[in-house]
C-alpha cells in the first residue's frame, strides 16, 4: 500500500469522526484514541457490540485515560476498520498526518497549537538526545514534538507543563500512542506555581524544547519580584517567547532549544538585558534564522537559539536560504535538514554559516544578519558568470545528408555514477550521420553531462576521449568549460548533496518537459564551491574503481552457465 493511500485513509477517518463532535479538539482526542487501539488492541474492532463496550472500558483503565471521547453511541468502528484494517501505523506516517490535519488543513484551525513537522525534527535534531535523557517542554500544547522526539528514542523521560487542559490530554494522548511515558506531563502555571520549583528547590533537565506561543498575554506584574526573571530583565509584555526562554534557564543542565522572533535579538533596548546577561553566562551555542512563511497564518520573522553552557563561540546559520526551503502550496516548507544538522554539529563555517567568537559578538544585534553577508553569498557566483555554456544534445542522423563517419552517440544508459566515463565504457558506435552537425556538436574531454528530464538530477562527466569523437543525444545536457580544472570542480561540487539539492531545484522549477538551459546557467554557486575538488575528488576515482571491480565481478558471476 502507498503512503499517499494510507495517509488518505487516515484523514478519511478523521473527517468521519468530526461528523460526531462539536468541538474540534475532542474529533482529535477520539482519532487518537482509535489510532492507540490500532496499535496496541486492534482485536477490539472484531467484538461483538455487547463485548465492545466493556472491552473498550477495560483498555481506557489500563492506558489511564479519563473520560475518553470515542462514543459507539453514534460512532461505527466498521467504518473505521474498514480503512484502518492492515494498515501499518508507524510513527512516521501518524506524524505525516497530524502535520497534514493541524498545518496544512488549516480549515480545522489547529495550526496555532502545533509545530510544522520540519521543525520538530529540526528542533529535537539539534537537541541531539540520548535514550534515558530528561527533556522538559515548559509548553507542550498538544505535543506534535514528541511524535518526532520518539522516532529518535522512545525511552526519554518526558517533563512538562501546560496552561490549556484540552491541549494536554491530546498531548497526553499522542505520548501513549508514541510509546513515551506520560505521567509527568501536567496542566499547570508555570509562572504562577512552577511545578519543578518547589521551596527554592529547581528541578534540572538535561535538554529542553520550546516552541512557546507568540500571542500570549503575560501578566508581568506578578512576576517583577520573582527571582527566575528579576536578574534578566526579560520582562518585555510584546514578546511573551523571552518569559519562557528566562524561566528554562532555571531548569537547564545541557542544551535547550526555542524559537523566538528575530526583534529579540537585536536593538530593542528592553531585551538588551537578556541578551547581556546570556552573553555574559556564554549561554549561546547557535542562532538559526528560519524561512520566512514556514507557520500558517504567522507573520513573524523567527530564528532558534540554541542554549548551551559553556559556549565560547555562537554559530550562525541562515536558513532562509532558498538551499533550505522549498514552497509547498500558500507556505514554504524546510529541507534539507541533514545538512543544516551536520553544519550545526561540526560547527562548521560554509556560505550558509558563521562560527563567530564570542568576543567579536556585538551585544546589541545577535542575529544571523548581522555575521552573515546574505548578499554576498551567490548573487555573483553562478554558472555562467563562472564562465560554463549549456548546450542540448542533438539527433545527428537520419537525414538524406547523412554521410559515413564513425562516433560515439551517448544517452543517459551511458552515464556513470561515480567518476569518468572512457571510450572503453561506450558501446553505442554510429557509422553514418549528417557531418556538419556532428562536428558542430561534438563533446570535448571533460564537458559535463545531465538528463535533461526527470525531477531527480542524473549527473555525470565525460573523460579524456582524445581524438575520438562523441555526441550527446536529445535526451541531454552538456556543462563545458574551457577550463578542464573548472569542470572537474564543479563536478564535485555537483556530486555532493548541496550540490544535487541545488540541481534538484534548477529541474523543479523548469518545465515539465524538460530541463531550462536559462535556469541551469543560473544555478548559484557557494563562493568556495572549488575546495569539494580537494576534499573528494581522488576519493570518488577511488569508489569508481572498486565499482567497476564489483560490476565485474557481478557479470561474471552472472555468466556462469
């Protein structure tokens, strides 16, 4: 079964059970509850009607769930079994779906009170936490996080606090179905009566998440006096994200992450004092700017802090690159994850990032801006202010001026995945064809070559041919540069996943027939897209090698009669 198929079929169930309820949050709680009978009881779907109630009673006391909302007065769970029969419901696809129905159906008007997929992931990337770890969330809402915190391990300890009892007990819901104990997940106030605080006595946490809502009214009166927030001065009642961020500092052993918005982080005098202070305590490991558009109905320009003891350094990264976000129907959605998590865990200074000392850090702007030269990055690098030309392949024969001459023709089947492609690997030899044409659009040594369809990027390069000679036909593309170190740099920078995700791109965004040269040519470069020639390019003559080895090897076994 596809996933499309089962993710249907989920929200087919959803939209069925919203028939039965008046409040959206209790449709939510009851598909939750049938998503847990899946899991864990599916057998109940086969009893008779008088066995099911009592059947059904028993596994709400074992999974202690209070006044569940899955009514059979009205509810028929043939029609639900008939959807969910033989569905695999792992993790992935119950987080694919709570992210379809909360942020992108924005109908259902859930989208205030969860978190886009992509940044849970990234969010709980950058916590980087190991099984058995306490992670605390100071407000949880409806608890989106824990389907991505679990898929990373199921056996953290999970802390929390949350002002809105119709959020948690979906929260509460989603940890059960995650597997994640959920008996510390409270409904409480936190800035009137902390819950880990208790007699002066803090509770710590080794990680901590928030993602904390940006509409809040904070009553700051009370808290003047309070000594989690009189030493920061981050009582600022426009930007209710700082009181979050300020009581975790309390509770936080190693690493905590929160989005706030960008005004935070720079001139506003009345948060000059936080970012002193976090200066001072070198509390700040990283700043990364997020893409605009990537929350429905949300106009802020958000960025994450990342808090760490002991920092000496604060790494920026701009993720409102067109590298990290691709638009996805009315909002844009974050990518490429692996590699901005690589960056973050290296450290690591790339176009797209700064590691920046904490000496040289100006208190009074902290955002990515301010490190990170945007406008430098590759307005003046692309391909073809590097000086590469794009050219279609051609149909050089079966015209009435067909004259005899011998060349290579070469088609995607020709490509290789790693390394160069020799006159020993050509098989397609021509005898007849119009010869102006095939000198006119013959490959030189060291052209680089791409299909010219599809939507994932076929790449290869053409090697040292000599005298022989080799025309690409219609269905691709040839980069050349009169340069052979030119071409062979930007082979490897095309090779790697920057490079191919920037590819990726360049086809989206041309028609569906084929591949735009306009686009191609302007594919933007890092400044520094020649060091990939160092670092990889003996290494993938080397895997190409043993490629060709293992493909013997294989064509011989296969030959065995």
């Amino acid at each position: 079964m596809f996933k499309k198929e089962e993710l249907k079929k989920l929200i087919d169930c959803f939209e069925y059970l919203k028939k039965h309820y008046l409040d959206i949050f209790d449709a939510l709680r009851a598909m939750l509850e049938v998503l847990l009978i899946c899991k864990h009881a599916s057998f109940l779907f086969d009893l008779r009607p008088k066995d099911l109630h009592s059947a059904l009673d028993d596994f709400f006391n074992q999974y202690e769930i209070s006044q569940p909302k899955l009514s059979l007065n009205s509810i028929k769970l043939n029609r639900l079994k008939k959807n969910l029969l033989n569905m695999k419901l792992d993790l992935k696809l119950i987080e694919e779906f709570i992210y379809i129905i909360t942020q992108q159906k924005t109908v259902n008007k859930l989208y205030y009170y969860s978190t886009p997929l992509q940044v849970n992931r990234l969010l709980v990337g950058l916590l980087d936490i190991k099984c058995g770890e306490e992670v605390y969330n100071p407000c949880y809402g409806m608890g989106s996080v824990f389907l991505s915190l679990a898929q990373i391990c199921s056996e953290v300890r999970l802390f929390g606090e949350e002002l809105d009892s119709k959020l948690s007990k979906i929260a509460v819901l989603i940890a059960k179905v995650c597997g994640i104990e959920s008996k510390n997940l409270f409904v409480n106030d936190l800035l009137k009566d902390p819950y880990f605080i208790k007699q002066q006595q803090v509770r710590k946490f080794d990680k901590i998440l928030c993602n904390p809502p940006m509409s809040a009214y904070v009553g700051l009166e009370s808290l003047k006096k309070d000594a989690r927030f009189s030493q920061m001065g981050a009582l600022a009642k426009h930007y209710s994200e700082l009181i979050f961020l300020t009581h975790s500092l309390a509770h936080l052993k190693k690493r905590g992450v929160f989005i706030v918005r960008n005004q935070v982080l720079q001139k506003s005098a009345s948060e000059a004092k936080m970012r002193q202070k976090l200066l001072e305590n070198r509390m700040i490991e990283a700043i990364i700017e997020l893409p605009k558009n990537i929350f429905p109905l949300q106009n802020h320009d958000l960025s994450i802090i990342v808090l760490a003891p002991n920092s000496e350094e604060i790494l920026h990264i701009n993720a409102n690159n067109d590298f990290f976000y691709i638009r996805d129907g009315k909002y844009n959605q974050l990518i490429n994850l692996d590699y901005l998590l690589e960056l973050f865990k290296n450290k690591a200074n790339s176009p797209y990032s700064k590691l920046t000392s904490i000496r040289e850090i100006k208190q009074d702007d902290l955002s990515v801006n301010a490190y990170l030269n945007f406008a430098s990055d590759n307005s003046f690098y692309t391909l073809k202010k590097v000086g590469f030309e794009a050219i279609r392949g051609q149909r050089v024969y079966g015209s009435k001026g067909d004259e005899k001459i011998s060349y290579y023709d070469i088609g995607i089947a020709d490509f290789k995945l790693l390394g160069f492609i020799t006159i020993q690997n050509l098989e397609n030899i021509k005898e007849w064809g119009n010869k102006r044409k095939i000198q006119k659009y013959a490959l030189q040594s060291y052209d680089i070559l791409l299909s010219l369809r599809g939507n994932s990027p076929k790449i290869t390069i053409l090697g040292d041919i000599g005298d022989k000679i080799c025309v690409a036909n219609t269905g691709v593309v040839v980069l050349r540069h009169q340069e052979k170190q030119k071409a062979l740099q930007l082979y490897c920078f095309l090779f790697t996943q920057e490079g191919q995700e920037k590819l990726r791109q360049v086809y989206e965004k041309s028609s569906k027939d084929s591949l735009s040269l306009e686009l191609l040519l302007d594919l933007s470069l890092p400044k520094d897209y020649e060091k990939f020639f160092e670092k990889i390019f003996h290494k993938i003559l080397k895997l190409s090698d043993k490629l060709d080895n293992l493909n013997k090897e294989i064509a011989h076994l296969r030959s065995i009669k």
